[in-house]
C-alpha cells in the first residue's frame, strides 16, 4: 500500500480524526488596542445601565496562529442593548491587513463593565481567507482573547489547495 506524502485529503483527515498537530493548528490567540473615536450618549436605561453606541478605531489587532502573526487594523461599532436582553452590548468591527486579507467581527457582551465578549471572526481575504472563527475575550482597552478556527471550513480549505502547495 502506498502512503501519500502531501495531498489536501489527507491534510482533511487530519482535521477530521482530530490529531493533536492538526487541533492545535485551528486555534488561535489574538490581542487588539481599542480606542474610541466617537460616542453617542443617551439618558440611563430604566435599570440604571449606560445607554448608548461608541466607535472605536483599532490600531493594532495582532492574530497569533502556530507562531505565524498576523497584523490588522480597523474600526468598530458598538451599541449598548435594552433591558431584558441576553447581553448588554452587540457590535460589527472591519479590519484589514497589508497582504489583503480582511476580517469581520461580530460580537456581544455580557452587561458588566469590562464584561466577557463572544463571537464570530469571519476571513474574506488574505492568509486565512474563507474560514470562520468562534472567539471569547474581555472588553477592556487592551484586548487579549482566543479564537479555533471552525474545522469545516479548514477541511474545504484544504480540499480546494492544489497537491504540492
């Protein structure tokens, strides 16, 4: 029997039996400096809570994969939410970096200041093109947070990667 040396197939065996190389690959850590651009404030919500959306310029959002970093800068919209809902904020950020790739997150936030934030960091272009991320940090000026690249998407990936590359 013939072993293969490097085909995409065998890159999305991996991934799918889930050796630990191939696991550590997908995950991620990410920091990122935040600073607010524009703010818009609104009289209190009825529990007391700020009210209100602010803008935020990224500076620097530095992606750390396998030892390889990955510099973007950008900018956020966030929004406070009402009374009764599942979190206390929500928000979109655009970021892009000097090789074309392009970045979307979404987000929300738990109600407590400097609270925990969960989302979905989605690649349009550059290095990670075409995979999407789940991604937990806190929300403070300085953002340090995690992120595992989705494994369906890095199967398709690796599937679509002609033999050699």
């Amino acid at each position: 029997m013939r072993v293969p040396t490097s085909t995409p197939r065998l890159a999305a065996a991996l991934l799918l039996v889930g050796l630990p190389a191939a696991a550590h690959a997908q995950a991620f850590n990410f920091t990122a400096v935040s600073t607010p651009v524009s703010r818009t404030i609104l009289p209190a919500l009825p529990d007391g809570r700020a009210n209100g959306a602010m803008l935020a310029n990224i500076a620097r959002f530095t992606l750390v994969e396998g030892g390889r970093a990955t510099e973007a800068s950008g900018d956020c919209s966030e929004w406070l939410l009402p009374p009764g809902s599942a979190f206390g904020a929500e928000g979109v950020c655009k970021l892009g970096d000097a090789s074309g790739g392009r970045y979307t997150l979404s987000f929300n936030c738990s109600a407590t200041p400097a609270g925990h934030c969960d989302g979905r960091l989605f690649a349009d272009g550059g290095a990670f093109k075409g995979r999407t991320a789940k991604v937990s940090y806190r929300a403070t000026p300085v953002i340090e947070g995690v992120g595992a690249w989705d494994p369906r998407a890095l199967i398709a990936q690796a599937e679509a990667t002609p033999a050699g590359n």
